[in-house]
C-alpha cells in the first residue's frame, strides 16, 4: 500500500499534470460517480420529504443488496447463497439498529408517496452503480488512489460550486463563502474527507460490499459510543439488528471465492452469477 501509494512532492505534481490536467478523458471518466453521488445525494432528501422517516429508513436499506447485484453484474464476480443471505440480514440489521418509532408532528407537510418511493428507488440505484463503477476504475489501471480521487472529487467540487451559487448566491457573495466556519465546522470537515479517503482504500483493496458491512459496523458502534457518552438508552430493536449485523458479517467473511479482484467477462453469463455456488 505504502511503497505504490506515496512519493515526493515532485513525483506528486508529475502525476497531477499527467492525470488530472494532462488527462481530460481520465478527468471525464471520474465525473460519472462524482454527479452521481451528486444526484443521490438530492434524491435522498427529495424521498424523506416525501416519506414517512419509518419507510425511508427501511426503503434506503436497499442499496446494500443493490450494492451486491451491481458488483455482480459489472464486475464479473460471483456470490455464494450464503453471502447472498449474508447481505440481506445485512439490510434487515441495519434497518432494526436505525428504527426510530413514528413521532407524530405540530407541522403537517404535504408528502407525494409515489415521489418518494421514485426517488428511494433512483437514490438506490446511483448508491450502487456510482460505488461499483468507482472500484471498476480503481481496479482497472495503476494510477494512484490518491490521484483517482482528485480526480473524482473536482468535478464534484464544480457541480456543488453551481449549486452552492445558484441557491445562495447573494448571501455567499454578500457575507463571504466561508461565513459561519467555527472550529467545529472544520473538523467535521476534516473527519469527513478522512472518512472519504479510507473508504476508497477500502474499496480499492477489499470491495463495495466489504465497505457495505463496514459502514454498519460503524452504525453500531457509533449507537454504542452515544450510549456510553450521552446515556442513549438500548432499546430490543438496536439489540436484534447489532446481532444480524454481526452475524452477517462473520458469515459473509467465511472462507470463500475472491471478490476483490475484477474476474474475466467472458467466465459466466449474468444468470449464473447471480445465483452460483
């Protein structure tokens, strides 16, 4: 990892000029997952404000056998049954660790349930092809994580920039961009893009499921962290859904085929690596 991931500095902006500024078409291939994730983004806001918090939060569950059905058919890999189901408890104790009873509210919004679900079902869809496709390009050539990612997140930068300007325009140049930023701000900034950078090595040496099973683990842990710090009180449903997902984690790592490695198209036809093994 180390010895094919760093350099100095001048090796550093070789790379930059050669792959960001250099390469426009590498540029062009990292902008889909970047407006992709984009697009996601806004439809799972467009879902929870047309949904029940309680539909959302099982409905957007579905991006993690999402997920696997992407790896699968645009990576070429094979799941046992036992991942499969692996997967879906995965989902279930995701969904059980989360839930929160209704609350009824004061304010009443007027909410579009077929929006909702089209949005989920959009939102779910970009979860798995934007995350796959990033690891396809990962997988598929040698240049640095470290560059893939410059090159994945300027575009994003782009498109947020319109956005950022297109709905605060005049309160952005009136106050200033960075108006706001205490000390907090910028540190859950920084955990985030440390977050986002160990994510893609994850992805990049393991797989969008393993980084699935990841992020759930970090549910649970967090719940328990709010539990010891805040005096957040256990309820049976988190109890349930933090057995599935340890369960679910320990039967998807059982010894089995590799899954990290992008597999030869031509090895098996779509039916039967959904359902092999």
């Amino acid at each position: 990892l180390f010895c094919r991931e760093t350099g100095s500095l001048a090796r550093l902006i070789t790379s930059l000029k050669e792959n960001v500024f250099g390469s426009p078409t590498e540029l062009l291939k990292l902008s889909v997952p970047s407006l992709v994730y984009g697009l996601q983004n806004n439809m799972a806001f467009v879902a929870l404000s047309n949904l029940d918090a309680a539909v959302y939060q099982v409905t957007y569950q579905l991006k993690i056998p999402c997920t696997a059905l992407c790896t699968v058919l645009m990576l070429n890999r094979t799941l046992s049954k036992l991942q499969w189901f692996s997967v879906f408890m995965l989902c279930g104790g995701v969904t059980l660790v989360q839930w929160k009873p209704a609350q009824a509210t004061k304010v009443q919004v007027e909410q579009n349930p077929w929006l909702g679900f089209g949005a989920i079902a959009v939102a779910v869809l970009c979860s798995g092809f934007a995350g796959v496709y990033f690891e396809k390009v990962l997988k598929s050539s040698d240049t640095s994580l470290w560059v893939r990612n410059i090159q994945m997140y300027l575009s994003g930068i782009v498109v947020t920039l319109l956005g950022v300007y297109m709905s605060d325009g005049a309160q952005v140049l009136e106050k200033g961009f960075f108006y706001g930023y205490t000390y907090y701000v910028w540190f859950v900034i920084f955990l985030a893009s440390v977050g986002g950078l160990y994510t893609s090595i994850v992805v990049k040496y393991t797989d969008n499921i393993m980084k699935g099973f990841s992020a759930a683990a970090a549910i649970v842990l967090s719940t328990v962290a709010s539990v010891i710090l805040f005096g957040l009180q256990i309820t049976l449903t988190f109890s349930l859904g933090a057995v599935l997902v340890c369960i679910s984690i320990y039967l998807y790592g059982l010894p089995r085929q590799d899954t990290t490695k992008i597999q030869p198209s031509e090895t098996k036809s779509s039916k039967e690596r959904l359902a092999t093994v």
